[in-house]
C-alpha cells in the first residue's frame, strides 16, 4: 500500500507549530517514507499566523492546494476560516475551540487551551492537539506510539521537559471520543 498524505498545520507563533511538524516529520523518516515540508510564517514571535504543509509520500512540490489536504490541524479557532478551505471535502479536522470536545463526522474539536492550563502546561496545546488527531484519525501515515519514541529521544536530558510532553500527548489522545 502506497502512503500518500498531505496535513496542514496552523496556529499562531507560539504554539509549536513547526515543532509539530517536525515530530510527524521525523515519524515518516522513521518509517521510511518520504517527506516534504514547508511553512510560511510572518511575524510569528508576535503571535501571527504561522500554517506549515506536511506531504508524506511521492509528491514533487511541498506545497499542498486548496481542497487537497487530507487532514488540517487547527490550533487557534480563527485560523480555521483563514486555512480550512486547504481540506479535500471528505478529510479530517481537528480544531482547538472553547467548548467540550466533540466529533461530527470527521470533523473535531477540543478545547486544548482548557487542557493544557488544567496540566499546569499551557504551552502544550500543540501535543494536546497532535495526540487527540492520533487518536481520531485512522488513516493518519503514524500512530502515538511513534511521536512518544521521537519525544523520549529528542527530550531524552531534560526529564520534566519530557515528562510533560508525554503527558500533554496522552491527554489529547484521551480525549478524543472514541469513534
């Protein structure tokens, strides 16, 4: 079976959105696939738009097109106006929104900001986020288990940095509903 997917990733500086998507960047190296990313982001550091395009498999261009993306994360609810019209009408979202998690078809949300302050981490919506996409998405190219090995290696000296990273993944994919 041939792994071809596209994921968008959006949010504002600040909330790890490269950092995400190097994670699942490195978990596509791990499994031997091929991998193309790209990232635009203007004037981040004071909390402006920052969307990265992940391509896993055989792709030519690392940019993804409207109406393409298999999957769009969305960490900050107003970028999901600004960057869901990259997903193909029948792939997955996940939108960190002020309001109990919850799933319509393929479609999700998850109040991240509420979990990482309940965790005493408000820095990790960004794992919070990545876990509870793993944990709704079957046809994601990785599963949790990848991304944990990737942060125990990167994370490996700085055991609380590590610590935390773990619990804020394993805190989004808990709260997923199950589906």
């Amino acid at each position: 079976m041939t792994i071809r997917q596209q994921i968008v990733i959006s949010g504002v500086g600040g909330q790890g959105i490269l950092f995400v998507t190097r994670l699942l960047a490195e978990a596509a190296i791990q499994r031997g696939l091929p991998v193309l990313t790209s990232e635009t982001h203007g004037m981040a550091q004071r909390g402006g738009t920052v969307v990265s395009h992940l391509k896993v498999g055989d792709f030519a261009s690392p940019l993804i097109r409207p109406g393409r993306a298999d999957g769009v994360l969305i960490m900050k609810d107003e970028n999901a106006a600004l960057h869901g019209f990259f997903l193909k009408p029948d792939g997955w979202a996940v939108v960190n929104q002020a309001k109990a998690a919850a799933c319509e078809l393929t479609r999700c949300t998850v109040d991240a900001d509420r979990m990482a302050v309940v965790l005493g981490n408000p820095k990790a919506v960004n794992l919070i986020m990545l876990g509870f996409a793993l944990a709704r998405s079957r046809e994601m190219f990785c599963q949790a288990g990848d991304i944990r090995r990737i942060l125990e290696k990167k994370l490996e000296k700085n055991g609380a940095m590590l610590t935390a990273a773990l619990d804020a993944l394993e805190a989004g994919y808990q709260a997923a509903p199950n589906g």
